[in-house]
C-alpha cells in the first residue's frame, strides 16, 4: 500500500497511486482554471441574488455601466459574445425596465443602448458585490503578497497572450 499526501500535507496510507491526481490537475493552468471558474460560479450566484441577473445579463450591465450609449455590435465585442446571444439578453433586460434602446443620431440603422436608472442601480449593486467578493479573496494576503501575485499574473497573463498568437499562426 502506498501513501500519498492530501492537501493538508499529511500522508493518506488509504490512497493507492490509482487515485492520484491526474497530471494535468496539478498544472498551473488547471488551477487557475478551478479558481476562476469556482469565482465565476460564485459571482453569477450573487449577481442573481442581488440583482436577479443571469451571467449574460450582468456581464451586460457591467459592460455598459456608466459609459456613453452603445451600438449592439461594440457590446458584442466588449462582453466577447456573439450579437444573437446578445439581442436576446438585450431584450430581456429592455422588457424588465434595465436598459433603453434608441437610434444612433448618426446613423439611424444602428441601435444604441444604454443602462436605465433601475439598470444603474443593478450595475452599483454588481460593482459593489464585486468589490465585497475582491475583499474577501484578497484579505489573507499582505500588500507584498497582493503586489507579487499582481506582478506574476500580469507576467503570466502577458506569456500566454504570445501563446495563444502562436497558436493561431497556421502550421
């Protein structure tokens, strides 16, 4: 029988090399995956409850937050989602009073919307949970340790960006 150890560093003699983690779990970009997908969930839980947004709808409403009016197509562009994924969440939002839709005064063919005072008091309340949330995941760290992941993640952040245009480039 072999031991392996558990997250709390202690040898488990129950566990047998069958049960080990997986490698690919133990990589550093599965565990950020974990992390941002367990925020995520936690997120649309409370901009649901605090809101009564779907993950689409608040991302709208963050998006437009107390910007100018805009066309469908930037908003797309901004939440990275396709138009038709969009008008639909776009229509529901109309329909419950949060965002107001009107001609582009420079181009009557292009839609603007824009947040209405209920959709501004939505996006305060996303904008304030988000910051509770923030609070609440950076509190253990120390301002070195917040400064020093901040530094590594941008560093990070900036590898895979070169990644992903390598990906793209035709082999």
């Amino acid at each position: 029988m072999s031991q392996t150890s558990s997250r709390d560093g202690h040898a488990s003699p129950d566990a047998d090399e069958s049960h080990s983690p997986a490698p690919i779990t133990v990589m550093l970009s599965s565990r950020l995956m974990v992390l941002a997908n367990l925020l995520k969930r936690g997120a649309i839980l409370r901009y649901k409850r605090l809101a009564g947004l779907s993950s689409v709808e608040f991302g709208l409403v963050a998006s437009l937050g107390r910007r100018p009016p805009m066309s469908v197509a930037r908003l797309a562009e901004a939440v990275g989602q396709d138009k038709g994924q969009i008008s639909r969440a776009l229509a529901e939002l109309v329909s419950r009073k949060l965002i107001a839709k009107s001609a582009n005064p420079k181009d009557s063919r292009e839609v603007l919307v824009s947040l209405t005072a209920a959709g501004l008091a939505a996006h305060d309340a996303i904008v304030a949970g988000a910051q509770e949330r923030n609070r609440q995941l950076l509190e253990q760290l120390s301002k070195d340790e917040f400064e020093m992941l901040m530094a590594q993640i941008d560093r990070l952040t900036a590898t895979a960006e070169k990644m992903l245009e390598a990906e793209k480039v035709p082999r």
